[in-house]
C-alpha cells in the first residue's frame, strides 16, 4: 500500500505544519495568498491528483491533514492496517467530541460497541481524511469546487450525492491540537470555542451547555484491532 500525504498550512502555523511532515512524510500545502481553509483543502487534492498520476496502484491512498492535528502513537502503522479494513470509500482519521454538537448524542450511543469503526453519511470535520487516490481528480475537484460550502459540508453532498458513506475508526488516528481557533464563527450560531452539549459521562446527560472540548473520543495505540467490523451511527434529529 502506498499512501501519499498533504498537510494544509495556515502561514501562521508553519512550524506546526513542518512537524508533521517530517512525522509523515506529508507534502505541506501552504495558504500563503490567504485563500481560506477549502481553497487550502481543494489544493492539496490538486497536489494529490498529481501524485496519483504517477503510475498509481489499487490499494494506494491519499490523506489531508490539518496543520493543527497531533498524531496517534505508531501512526504509520495504525494507517495502513485501519485504511486496509475501512468499510468505506471516504475515511476520517478523527471522531471528535464537542463538534459537530447535533450528531454527539448519537456518537455516545454506539462508541462502547465492540467495533472498529463507526459510518454516518457526514464527513463532521476536515481535520483529516482519506481517499482511493484515484478520487483526488480533476472531476471531482471541479464538483467540490462548485458547492459554495466549507469542505468537510462539500465533501458530505458530494458523498450523498452518490449515497456513499464515511468511515470513523472508533479511535482516531489524530487527536485535535486543542489551542487558539482561527475561525471565529462554525456557521451553526455558536462560537467556535463556545459552549456545547458533549452528552459523555463527564457531562449532564441532559444535555446542559457545557465549555467546548475539541478531542478525539478515543485515540488509536499500539495494539489498535482493525478487524472488528463496523456499526452505523443511528439514526436521528440532527439537532442536539
């Protein structure tokens, strides 16, 4: 399996960003003309079509990343033998609590399930993800281009647009780099860093608004079973 990396880069986490290329090995994809994060995300696809060009196999693979995420341990590892199982064509490498807020309820019914991974029909955050490399083309790109949505919200219609699923691994392989937000507003009337309904056994089941936490649920190790098969994230209001 040969999987190539990009890394989105805002300027003002450069060094950041050169950390997790030398982790990974990844192609940093840097917004020095200040484009906004989904010209970001859509450049690197663009970076990784290229890469694809070059005599690409089946199995290979393609993976965004953000610039403030930190990796699992053994995350090379822990890649190939999740990405190897995924039951999906698109794949998250992040289940987060906090965000989004209207789908954690559903996430806190079915993360003790003895399962490798979770599918929904979203893709609920950009902090990275996967695909088949031969995704990474110029048809697609176009079609994400032309949906006037940030990309995780881009990519989630284009993947209902062909009644596809996304794929979480039940521990994430990146955990969220939990600092100073760049983005002021998340677009659903509360502030990126404000208050949420977490619905965890460390909050008021009832849903109380409670600070934001911006962390995995659970975070891959060294002995991450891969095998264990999926479940779907129930279904439900998409209100919290």
């Amino acid at each position: 399996m040969s999987i190539s990396i990009a890394i989105v880069a805002h300027p003002k986490r450069r060094a950041w960003a050169h950390r997790l290329s030398v982790a990974t090995g990844g192609m940093i994809i840097p917004d020095d003309l200040g484009l906004g994060a989904k010209a970001n995300h859509l450049h690197a696809w663009e970076y990784l079509d290229n890469a694809g060009s070059l005599l690409p196999k089946q199995g290979d693979w393609g993976v965004v990343l953000e610039d403030d995420v930190v990796l699992c341990e053994d995350f090379e590892r822990n890649l190939e033998r999740m990405l190897d199982k995924a039951p999906s064509t698109v794949v998250s490498l992040y289940l987060g609590r906090g965000r989004p807020p209207q789908y954690q309820r559903r996430i806190s019914s079915v993360i003790a399930n003895d399962v490798s991974f979770i599918t929904a029909d979203a893709l609920f955050s950009g902090q990275g993800y996967a695909l088949p490399i031969g995704y990474f083309s110029a048809p697609i790109i176009d079609q994400l281009w032309g949906i006037d949505l940030p990309i995780d919200e881009a990519i989630t219609q284009w993947v209902r647009g062909w009644h596809g699923s996304v794929s979480y691994p039940k521990f994430s392989l990146i955990e969220h780099r939990d600092g100073p937000t760049l983005i002021d507003d998340h677009g659903d009337g509360q502030p990126r860093n404000g208050p949420t309904a977490l619905c965890d056994s460390d909050c008021d089941p009832s849903g109380a608004r409670l600070p934001e936490i911006r962390k995995a649920w659970l975070l891959a190790g060294h002995n991450t079973p891969w095998d264990l098969g999926s479940i779907p994230l129930p279904e439900g209001a998409t209100t919290s």
